[in-house]
C-alpha cells in the first residue's frame, strides 16, 4: 500500500513533463495544424486552440502540459465536433501570473473562458491534473457539463506522511530521461537523446516552474481534493486508463469507476499515463464512441 501511496504522489511530480515528451517527440504530421487564438479571462491572456463545428468538446491538459498534448486529438474530433484545447493559466503561451494556484483556480478560470466564448455546455476531457480539474468543474457546475471523460485522471487525497516537497522535479538531463520513462510504455521511444535534449530544453521555455511549485503545495495541503465527492458526479462519464501507467495505477481507475455512477472504464494495452499520445487510434476510437452515445 505504501508502495502504491508514492506512485500516486509522483503524478503530481512527473507528469510535469509527459505532455512537454509528447510535444517535442510527437511526429510533425501530429502536430496541431490550425492557428492559435487568445481570449482574456479575468484579465490574464490565454491561448487556445478552436477547430471544427458542432457539440463543444474542450480539452485539459495535465500538469506542466499545454495545448500540443492534444495534437492528435483536435484532427480528429473536429469533423462531428467543436474541439478547443487551451494552454490553462500558468502554463505554455497563456499568462503565468504570480498566484497561489489550485486546483479551484482552474474551475474558476475554465468557467471564466466558458463565459469569455459564450459557451453554455461542453464535455470536458482532461488528463492527469486536467481530469481532475474536468471532475472538480462538473461538481461545481453541473448544468455546464454534457459529458465527462477521465484519462488517468489525479484528484485523491495523498497521505499526510508524504514530504511533498522532497519529490520536486529534478532539473538535470539524466533526471529528465529517467522520469520519461516511469510516463511511457514505449520508453525507447521516449528516452532517446534527441528526445531528452528537446524536453529539457522546452522545461527551460515554458517557464512555468512557479506555477508547479505552488500547485504542489497545494497538492501537499490536499486543497480540493475529490475523495468522498464523486457520487455527486450525475454526467455520463468515461474513464480511460493505459495499463501500464506506472505514475496513477489502475487501482485509482477501479476507483474511479466505483465512486462515479455508472461510469465506463476502457484500459489500453501497452500504454502509459498519457494515452492521446502513445496509442492516439485506441484513445481517439474510445472517445469518438462516448461522446456519439445519447445522452438520457
């Protein structure tokens, strides 16, 4: 069980870097092919991504992570949808102002953007931190949310004997190489030096290291956390797990699964904590069937 405590409690450390690998690895045909557009929200600029028409379908990314996480997604639930994905405040091109952030700062902002595009409803798909933000804003703002789809999501509590401070993220190389590959299955992939050298590099860019340190803390305070409140949770909901996801192990999909009503559960094979990015075809088949079901 302690075993399974530190896994958890690196989700909130390594996934820092999981959509970071996947931008500066994934192959240029998958890189977002649509020009990017800003909107203000309580004053701080954010950048998003807007493709396609119909049922709003807004995409989270998790932490450390920016819009280009999604960039095999948008293609392709842009033909029965309208599919955004924005940089979150803090983080890639959006404004990264000097906040306490939490997890609550996010539901505020994600309403604040909803409200700046005048969009009533939208299903929401977050993964890691973003599926947690997506689960906080469907309790908070049930009438706003059509359907939700957790994608080795985070949001339990971590045990209070847990230094989170002790685990911040290493700012070498080496550390960089060996935290992708506790995010990927396909480690080979995803550890080469090239793929190293982009990703330190872009940690150097994104220079969002502020955001993540407050948002660890308040991780460590367990500001926000879910336990206890997913049974309030009414929208049909998906959740989506890659087995091999060595920092959320499927016990905390299982979980999920219990504590919301009638969720679905789908696991990808050989597939680690971000699964839009190791197994796009799987992940994108599974979420196309989701959102084409009717809603009761």
């Amino acid at each position: 069980m302690r075993a399974t405590r530190f896994a958890f409690l690196w989700l909130f450390v390594l996934s820092c870097f999981a959509s970071s690998i996947a931008a500066a690895t994934a192959p240029q045909a998958l890189q977002i092919n649509a020009p990017s557009k800003q909107v203000t929200v309580y004053g701080a600029k954010l950048r998003y991504f807007d493709v396609g028409s119909g049922p709003v379908v807004i995409l989270l990314h998790g932490l450390g992570g920016d819009a280009n996480g999604w960039s095999a997604t948008l293609p392709a639930l842009a033909s029965r949808y309208r599919v955004i994905a924005l940089d979150q405040i803090g983080f890639g091109q959006s404004d990264k102002p000097f906040l306490q952030y939490r997890v609550a700062t996010y539901v505020d902002f994600l309403d604040g953007f909803m409200r700046a595009l005048k969009i009533d409803r939208a299903a929401l798909v977050g993964n890691s931190l973003g599926g947690w933000i997506a689960a906080a804003y469907a309790l908070a703002y049930p009438q706003k949310v059509t359907k939700l789809v957790l994608v080795d999501a985070a949001g339990f509590a971590i045990p209070a004997e847990v230094n989170v401070r002790s685990l911040l993220s290493p700012a070498t190389r080496e550390g960089v190489r060996q935290l992708a590959g506790l995010i990927f299955y396909n480690r080979e992939l995803f550890t080469s030096d090239a793929a190293v050298d982009l990703l330190f590099a872009q940690r150097i860019v994104n220079n969002d290291g502020y955001t993540i340190e407050k948002l660890i803390e308040s991780i460590g305070r367990n500001e926000d956390v879910l336990d206890g409140k997913l049974g309030a949770i009414k929208q049909p909901t998906l959740i989506v797990w890659g087995r091999e996801d060595n920092l959320t192990p499927l016990l905390f999909a299982e979980r999920f699964k219990r504590e919301i009503p009638q969720a679905q559960l789908v696991i990808i094979e050989r597939c680690g904590h971000v699964p839009q990015v190791e197994k796009p075809a799987e992940f994108n088949a599974a979420l196309m069937k989701f959102l084409g079901e009717p809603t009761n």
